[in-house]
C-alpha cells in the first residue's frame, strides 16, 4: 500500500513540474507556476523520504519547518541587487547535493556484500556496482562537483569579490585535469565488477574524480569576463538539472530523473538564448572557454575619456518626456542597485495620465542573470503588457520620441554595431541611438561590465543626467507633478 502510495506521489510531483515550468513561459502565470513547482518538490521530498525510511514523521516536519524558516529569511532578506548571487548560490548547492547523494550511495553499496549461489554450491560476493551504475555515479559526481565549484567562482565574480583572471597554459592544464578526469571515471568503470571487494580503489577513483572535477570548475569559470556571466549562470543552472537527473538514475528515483531533466533541458535552452543575446556560440559556452581571451577595449575608460558630453537635469527631463508622445525606458543594472523601480513605475503612471505611451524595452541579458530587469520590474507592479523584449521593440526606436536609459550600459552600446575591434562587437543591443531624443540615467562615466566605454554617451542626441538613480527619478517625477498642476 506504502508502495502504491509513494509511486503515486512521485507521479503527481512529476506532473506538477511539467505543468509549473509550462506557467514560467508567460509573467502572467509564472508566480503561479513557481508555487506549483514548489509544491511538486514538497511532495517529491516527502515521498523520498518515507520510502527510503531516512526520518520518522517528527524528523520530517522539523526538517520542513526548518529549511521553510531558511528559505522565508532569505526571501525577505536578500536584495534584489543580490539575486544573481542567490541563484549562483541555489545552483551550487544543488551541484553539491547531487555529488555528495551518488558518493554516499557508493558508500553505501561498499558496506552491502550481495551473496550469489554458483551452481556448485560455492557462494561468492556478487559485484554491488554494475559499470553502467558506476559511470552514471561518476557522471553525477563529475556534473556535480564541476557545478558546485563552479557556482560559487560565479558568486565571488557577480558581488565583486573577485575579478576574471587567468594565468600561462591555464587552457593546458584544465585539459589535463579534464583528461585525469576520464581517467578517474573510467577506473571506477573498470572496478565496478570487483566492487566491493575492492572498494579502497572505487572510493579513491571516486575521490579523486571528485576533487579534479572541482578543481575543473573553478578553471573553466575563472578566466570568463564579467558581461558573460548571465550565460554563465544558466548554463550552471543547466549543469545542476543534469546532475540531479543522473543521481536520480543512481537512486532508481524518477521525480528526481523528471525534475532535473527539466531543469537541464530548460537550462540549456536559456543558455542558447543567452548566447545569442551575447553573440557567443553554445559549442564555445559548452567548451567552458567563451570570454576567456576577450580583447581589451580599444576606447579610452571613463576617467580617461575627454570627449565632451551634454548634460542636463531634472528638470528638462520632466518638460521633455511630457511633452513626447511616446517614451521608452530601458531599464539596466544601476535600476536595481539605486531600488529605483517603484520611482520609474510612478513616473511611466504619470506620463501615462498625460496621454504618453510609456514602453519598458527588456534586453535579455540586462542585469546579472536572465530575467532579472523582468522580476525587478513585475516587484514594482509594472504591467507585464509593457515590458516588451528587444526583438519585439527595436524596430520602434526610430518613431520613439524619448528613450529614458536608467543604468543600462553594454545593452546599449552602439559599438556592438559600429567597432569591429571592440569586444562586444557583434552583440545583439537595442537600438536606442536610433531614437529622436536619449537621456542616459548613470552615476559616472565609468565603463560598464563589460569594461567597455559606451559610445552612446557621446551621441549628439544623449543627454547625461548624473547623479542615483533613485534620486534622480524622484526628482522627475516632482517636476512632473508640478507640470500636471500648473
């Protein structure tokens, strides 16, 4: 009966990821889709757990009411600014379960001798591992470890701990870690019909994969520049799906097959996305070795640059976008580090009371992690009609009176059409020069992620508004309501 019921937990788990992840297609039906997923999870666990008989009813609630307490804190705790970290974070973690699930489970075996009966009578310790299960664990251990290391090099890079770096023959030396790698591996292949016999050399095969792979991560995540670290995390997020779907071949568990299919296949669909987005190609993402050789920007960094720019303030800015027909805000970075977003949301409302059209232009790469300006934006109750994705919204820029850039800088930058020797030459951007009038919300002129002077600044049409972005907003939207009572 136990049995009956745990099969059909792990099927309506199953059902409810399939069905959560086809909500997260539209921001209209995603926050439910995340809660059905969710759900689906809190099954998935329950179920594993009284099948395998890890915890008694008590430990079971404790535990749930102690990761809940975790997660409840971390949601109202982390800044939105910090997200893209989380996610690192969330990725890793996951990496580092899948890896340490498959080791215990060759533990485990290690501990159970299987007795078979010979025909003569002669009883014999039957292998526990097959080479198929061992190169499934391996393969876990591997993804797993490879993510864990990874995520947490992407953390350190997406808070500013640390800078993208690389060293002479780094390229040599992560092939032969990835060549002691396979060898590694294909021992513990080698050792599966003896296992466990001899265990001593499956558990060192299976340490020693695991700490090359790790070291393999930090290698393949440690020299990518930071304008690619979007790709960078749904790629990794790709690599914890498929490490979760390997364990659960380990564990014969098929919510945990279900799940991390998903999540792998949906991550590296983002990432193809992503790549595109950057002008990078998936076998280069996959290689582990795209933005390890960027070229250095060939114009001069903000400090250096002496090319005159036209400033103006708030203003200007209020007479001019209330007196255009149409507006687009293009929402970037500095957005969601100034918390500006219920300020640009109050001033698209009052524009929108004037008669103008106000529109939110969404790159895919804006921000730090894939959908990042999309979740800002829905925090402060924007319209999902209105964010609208570039290719949708590029061909507009040259009818589009006013073009509000609030901490946008790559995304924006005309030298991805115009300098061949510029590093994001050959990125898709969106076509804000295009437009009649820009105003370009920024704290300095210093580069962006990319470490790449914006030629946008230097447009006859831009206008600079410096100053936080929040402030200067709020300063807008005082000259628009006093422009609306005059």
């Amino acid at each position: 009966m136990l049995d009956s019921l745990i099969t059909i937990a792990y099927l309506v788990a199953a059902a409810l990821f399939i069905f959560g992840l086809k909500r997260l297609s539209s921001p209209r039906t995603a926050r439910g889709g995340n809660r059905m997923a969710s759900v689906g999870m809190l099954i998935a666990v329950a179920a594993a757990l009284f099948e395998r008989q890890i915890l008694n009813p008590a430990e079971l609630i404790a535990g749930l009411a102690l990761g809940g307490a975790v997660g409840l804190l971390l949601a109202r705790k982390i800044k939105m600014t910090s997200m893209p970290e989380l996610v690192a974070a969330f990725n890793g973690f996951g990496g580092a379960a899948s890896a340490l699930v498959a080791a215990a489970e060759v533990m485990r075996l290690a501990g159970a001798e299987q007795i078979a009966q010979l025909s003569d009578g002669e009883q014999v310790i039957a292998s526990a591992l097959s080479p198929t299960l061992a190169l499934t664990i391996a393969l876990s251990v591997l993804i797993g470890s490879v993510t864990f290391s990874g995520s947490f090099v992407a953390f350190a890079k997406l808070n500013g701990r640390l800078k993208s770096m690389g060293f002479p023959g780094l390229r040599i030396i992560s092939i032969l870690v990835g060549l002691g790698v396979v060898g590694a591996a294909a021992l513990m292949v080698e050792q599966a019909p003896s296992f466990p016999l001899q265990a001593s050399m499956m558990t060192t095969a299976l340490f020693a994969l695991a700490g090359l792979a790790l070291v393999l991560g930090i290698f393949l995540v440690l020299p990518i520049g930071g304008a690619d670290m979007p790709v960078v995390v749904a790629l990794l997020n790709s690599y914890s799906g498929l490490a979760a779907a390997a364990t659960g071949f380990v564990l014969q568990n098929y919510a945990l097959i279900v799940s991390g299919a998903l999540v792998g296949a949906s991550g590296l669909i983002l990432t193809k996305i992503m790549c595109e987005a950057m002008n990078r190609s998936l076998l280069n993402v996959l290689l582990g070795g795209f933005g390890a050789e960027a070229k250095k920007a060939t114009t001069k960094s903000g400090d250096e640059e002496d090319r005159p720019v036209r400033q103006t303030s708030p203003d200007d800015v209020a007479v001019l976008m209330s007196y255009a027909g149409s507006v687009i805000i293009v929402p970037g970075y500095g957005l969601a580090v100034a918390q500006a977003q219920h300020e640009v949301r109050e001033m698209a409302d009052l524009l929108q009371e004037e008669g103008v059209e106000v529109r939110y232009a969404i790159h895919p790469v804006a921000g730090r992690m894939p959908g990042h300006m999309n979740v800002l934006l829905a925090e402060a109750n924007v319209s999902y009609d209105l964010l609208i994705e570039m290719d949708d919204i590029n061909a507009d820029f040259p009818s589009t009176d006013v073009v509000l850039v609030v901490g946008a800088n790559d995304v924006v930058n005309p030298a991805a059409h115009n300098d061949e020797s510029s590093p994001i030459y050959g990125m898709p951007i969106l076509n804000v020069d295009e437009a009649e009038n820009i105003i370009v919300l920024k704290r300095t002129m210093n580069t962006g992620y990319a470490g790449v002077q914006n030629e946008l600044f230097f447009n006859p049409k831009t206008s600079m508004l410096f100053g936080d972005a929040k402030d200067s907003v709020g300063a807008i939207i005082s000259e628009l309501k006093e422009l609306a009572a005059a």
